[in-house]
C-alpha cells in the first residue's frame, strides 16, 4: 500500500525515488523477480539481510543515505524481526 502514499495525495505522502526496503530476507511476495516491478517503478531500493553480512551498518547507512538524501524529512520504521535470532 505505500504505493498509494506515492500516487494518491497532492503532494504525495511517500516521494517518489526516497524509500528504502533494508533487512529483507526474502521477496516482498510472489515467486520470481517481478515481485520488485512496483518497487522499482516507484524508485525504492533494496537492501538484503545479506546485503548487511558483506557492506556492515556503516555500509547500510551510506547506501539509504546516498538513495535518500538528507534534504528531505523521512519516516523510519525498523522491524524487530531484522535483529538476529542470538542477540
């Protein structure tokens, strides 16, 4: 649904190319690679669990932060279930 933030409200609640999916571990849904059409249209970009294992936090925080900006206010969610399981 934050496709609609994107598309629905003048100005939009989402700006287009300023989001940022960090910490995924599988696809979004689906079964193959059209999963990320949406995505890519609206210009969000993706950061895998093992994306964060080879580029480390400070890796993660240049990659949101070279993607978003830092002209623009942003809305961070970060979901418990990103952590790892033996912390």
């Amino acid at each position: 649904m934050f496709w609609l933030a994107s598309v629905a409200y003048d100005p939009p609640l989402i700006l287009p190319n300023s989001s940022v999916h960090a910490g995924l571990r599988t696809r979004l849904g689906g079964v193959d690679e059209r999963d990320y059409q949406s995505d890519d249209t609206q210009g969000w970009t993706r950061i895998m669990c093992d994306d964060i294992d080879e580029i480390g936090v400070k890796g993660v925080i240049e990659k949101i932060v070279s993607h978003v900006g830092t002209e623009v206010p942003v809305y961070l969610s970060i979901g418990l279930c990103i952590q790892s399981l033996t912390m």
